[in-house]
C-alpha cells in the first residue's frame, strides 16, 4: 500500500515538473518570437512619438500619442502636406514634428502676410499654397532657395512655431519618418493624421 502510494506521488511530481517544464518552455518560445517580430518592426518600420508643445496647434495637441512611420521614406521620399518627424538640424538629439512645405529644389516665399509661395526649381512654375489647416497664422517675410537634399518646414501653429523660417530647412538625412496613426486619446484616433495634399 504504501508503495502504490509512493509511486503515485512521484508519478504526480513527474508530471508536475514536465508540465512546468512545458510551460517555460512555451513562454520562452513566445518570448523569442515577440523579438524577432517586436524589435525590427519597432527600430526599422515604426516608433512611438508623443507631441510636445503647440507649434502644431490645431492639427496635433500637446501629449496626442502617434506612431511614426519610417518605412516608407526608406524606399521613397517625403511628400508636400506631410507631416514628418525629423532631428533638429542644430542639435540632433532632439526631434521635432512638423509640416512639409518646400520640396528640394524648390523656392519658397512667405509674404508680409503669411501667405506662402512656391517656385519650382526651373523658376517656370509657381503658386500659392493652399493652407486649410492653418489656424494661427503669422506676419512673416522670407525667401529660400532649397538644396536638392533639403525640405522646408513648418509648423501649423505659425504664430507659435519654432522651423525652417528662423533655422532653416532640412536635409533629407535628417528625417525620421512620417505620421502614419494617431492613437491617443481616442477619440482623436485617424490613420494619416493631418496629412493634406493640395489639388
């Protein structure tokens, strides 16, 4: 009797053990596969981005959660009306949000009005940007000839917004990605968000 016993109990610890054994061993399989799926789509495909500040304003609020799309300047470029995540070209460590407006080439003329002109690179064709999004305009006067390789910026709050009309335009190399989900608060969630494309 009491040898029946006896192998029971090891018989049950036995089966105990393979079965935790079985358990780590499947939470260790998932835990591979998360990376192997997880890491490269978050530092080669997409990343996190929170906005801070107000230079957005109304487009994107301060705290508004995204996530940025990087792959699709790896195997094309930016657009005009985009609104892209790149390094601050005076401290790289840093990362602004903000709208595409010059392309390269491309001469950009803001008015005494804030109204925004656009010359393309063989000085035959020009017009005036259609800027539905702008809430907060402001006063300004420059011109800017753009290299082959960079993107004027600005932001949507141009009352509020610290870009390419005071430190200049962007190199290509420099931007990260574009805004491809807005997920907080939710209320606010839309694919593309603030995207505009001009007719």
């Amino acid at each position: 009797m009491n040898e029946d016993l006896t192998k029971v109990v090891v018989e049950t610890i036995a089966k105990k053990r393979n079965s935790f054994g079985r358990e780590v061993l499947e939470t260790l399989r998932f835990i591979a596969i998360a990376l192997v799926v997880v890491i490269p789509i978050r530092y080669f495909v997409a990343q996190p981005f929170i906005v801070s500040g107000a230079s957005m304003d109304p487009t994107f609020t301060n705290g508004q959660y995204l996530i940025i799309d990087e792959l699709s300047y790896k195997i094309g470029e930016p657009s005009r009306g985009d609104i892209v995540v790149f390094k601050y070209p005076n401290d790289t460590s840093k990362y602004f949000i903000k709208r595409v407006i010059g392309l390269p080439g491309e001469t950009i003329d803001v008015n005494q009005s804030g109204q925004v002109s656009i010359k393309s690179s063989d000085g035959k064709n020009a017009f005036i940007l259609e800027e539905p999004y702008i809430e907060y305009p402001k006063n300004d006067s420059i011109e800017r000839t753009l290299a082959k390789d960079e993107y004027f910026v600005m932001g949507d709050n141009r009352a509020g917004s610290f870009d390419s009309r005071i430190w200049g335009p962007v190199p290509r190399n420099l931007i990260i990605g574009k805004a491809f989900l807005r997920l907080f608060p939710i209320s606010t969630l839309s694919i593309f968000p603030g995207q505009f494309r001009q007719k």
